[in-house]
C-alpha cells in the first residue's frame, strides 16, 4: 500500500442530520439538567419565599421543593421565626460572664439614659420581639435584613424614649413599667403599619430599670419609704377589713335592739291607751265609784314602795291612845 488513508469497509456512516439530532438532544439533557439543578429550591418548615418574576412580584410560596424559572425567576426564602433585638446595644448579653457584661454596662449606661417627664433620667434596657408576618411587602419595601434591623433599632428607641417623657422617673423606676412598655409597642407596630414594613412586633419586655448609679443611693432610700408607706398602708387597709364587719355587725344589733323596744313601747302604750279608754267607759257609768276606786288603787301603789308608814287620826286626841288616862274612873 502506499501512504494513503483508507476508510475501514465495516466502518458506521454517519450523516450531518444524525450528527445534528445527537447534539440537540444532548444539549436539551444539558438544558434540562441546568434547569432543574438552578430552579428548584427548598423552603423549610420555618420559612417563606417570595417569587419575583422579572423583578416584579409573582407569588409567595410555604414550605417544600419549588420550581423557578432560571433567568427570570427569583426566590427571594425568609425566615418567619421570631426574632430578638436588645435595646439599646443591640447585642445579646445571656451569655456573658458576670464581669465582662458589669464592664459593658458601665461603660455603655449613659447611652441607656432616657428623660423622663419630670426632666430626671432613668437608665432603661429592653428587648424587642419580632417576626416577619408579610413576606411580600418586606421585600418590597424592605429587602434585606440589614435595612430591616436598623429601621427596628431606630423605631424601639424614638417609641421607648416618648413613652419613657410620659412618665415621671417615680413612675417609671417603680409602679408604671406595664404602662411604658404597652406604649412603646402600641406606637411601634403602628409606626411599622404606616411603613408597610410586613413585620410585626410580638412583644417587649423590659429588662433593667434602674435610677443613673450616681443617684442609685438617694433612690434606694426613696424606694425603702414607698415600701414602708405600701406596708402602713396595707396594714391599714387589713385593720379596716376587719374592723368593719365588726361595726357593721355591731350597727345592726344595736338597730334590732332599737327595733325591738320601739315595738315594745307601741303595745305597752296601746295597752295602757285601751286601759284608759276603758276606764273612761267605767267612769261615764258610775263617776264616784270609779274615782273612789281610781282614788284607792293609786294609794295602794304609792304606799305599798314607801317603807314604814305612821297613820294619824284628825280626830285622835294623843299620840299614845293605849291607856284611856283622860277618862274618870
């Protein structure tokens, strides 16, 4: 042979059309691959995702294996869980070691001062609670979680810091915590409302509220009083509970007592008034018999209490009519 290439004789022909078919169909396999490894995605049990097709929102899907549409499709998951910010730092302190969170604390306390009413200040910290509720118009409005926070962060304060003016520091420091904290959160989800935000706030809870440490002695004095007075008073109130059941039952015997003896004298005068009347009828019938009578049974009670009694005649001629001495023999 010479140096010239020879086809094998059993050799398979393959044609331009066949070639053609072969590469569609790979490249719709690759297609199709790509497709579902870039446009499933998973939400979890916790999450939401919202669906933004051709940057406009599509749809707002709960939890499983979803399907988006590479390039035109975006699933934007959030996390639904409730969330926790502390205030004023921002910054959890449960785990901190005793000395290092007295350190922070006292380096950081006046940035934890708020004018009170009154014009004193009272160091306030707090923890905000809060949760996405509509995920859609936090990713329209919002869109990340960074923005998200410091809108947070900024509202709890100016809302903490007007319920905190509407207080004397008294007030705030001892019996009307409840009544800041209802505030802030009334003013704080309103605030979110107006923004559309889609977060809404669950709960705040005050953590420390507590006088400047400067004035923290004359306080604890003040506090001690309050509680002296809350206990005098308390004393007072358990005195009076038991004192007026007492009275009361007191009162009441006194006014049956009363009750009763007015009866009594209303029969014993209707009585004597019958007794009279009837000695009147007597009267009219017999006039001296009844005044002789009248006359005798007066007498008989005057002189029946009167003790010895010493009878003298008009007629008797001496005090001793024993021996007749005045008579002749």
């Amino acid at each position: 042979m010479s140096g010239s290439f020879q086809r094998p004789q059993n050799a398979p022909q393959i044609n331009l059309g066949q070639a053609i078919s072969i590469g569609t169909a790979i490249l719709a396999a690759v297609l199709v691959v790509y497709v579902l490894v870039s446009g499933i995605y998973k939400v979890r049990e916790y999450q939401e995702a919202v669906v933004l097709r051709w940057g406009k929102y599509s749809q707002t899907v709960g939890p499983g294996l979803h399907l988006k549409l590479p390039w035109i499709d975006e699933a934007v998951v959030l996390d639904t869980d409730e969330k926790s910010l502390r205030l004023p730092w921002g910054v959890g302190e449960e785990n901190e070691p005793d000395s290092r969170l007295r350190s922070r604390r006292s380096g950081q306390q006046e940035e934890s001062l708020i004018l009170t009413a009154d014009l004193y200040a009272a160091v306030v910290e707090w923890n905000v609670m809060w949760r996405i509720s509509n995920p859609k118009d936090f990713v329209i409005h919002f869109g990340n979680f960074e923005t998200l926070e410091q809108t947070i962060r900024g509202l709890a304060r100016s809302t903490m810091h007007q319920a905190v003016g509407d207080f004397s520091a008294e007030e705030v420091l001892t019996g009307k915590r409840e009544d800041v904290r209802k505030a802030a959160i009334e003013d704080m989800v309103a605030q979110l409302e107006r923004l559309n935000s889609g977060v809404t706030v669950t709960q705040i809870q005050m953590q420390r509220v507590i006088p400047p440490e400067r004035v923290k002695p004359a306080f604890d004095e003040v506090n001690a009083s309050i509680q002296h007075r809350d206990q005098l008073v308390y004393e007072a109130r358990r005195s009076r509970n038991e004192l007026i059941p007492a009275a009361e039952a007191q009162s009441d015997r006194l006014i049956r007592e009363a009750e009763g003896y007015s009866a009594r004298r209303l029969a014993e005068a209707e009585g004597e008034v019958n007794a009279l009347l009837a000695k009147y009828e007597s009267y009219k019938l017999a006039p001296e018999v009844t005044r002789q009578r009248m006359y005798l049974e007066t007498m008989e009670k005057v002189l029946e209490n009167s003790g010895p009694k010493t009878i003298l005649d008009n007629d008797m001629k001496g005090f001793l009519p024993l021996l007749n001495l005045n008579e002749s023999p």
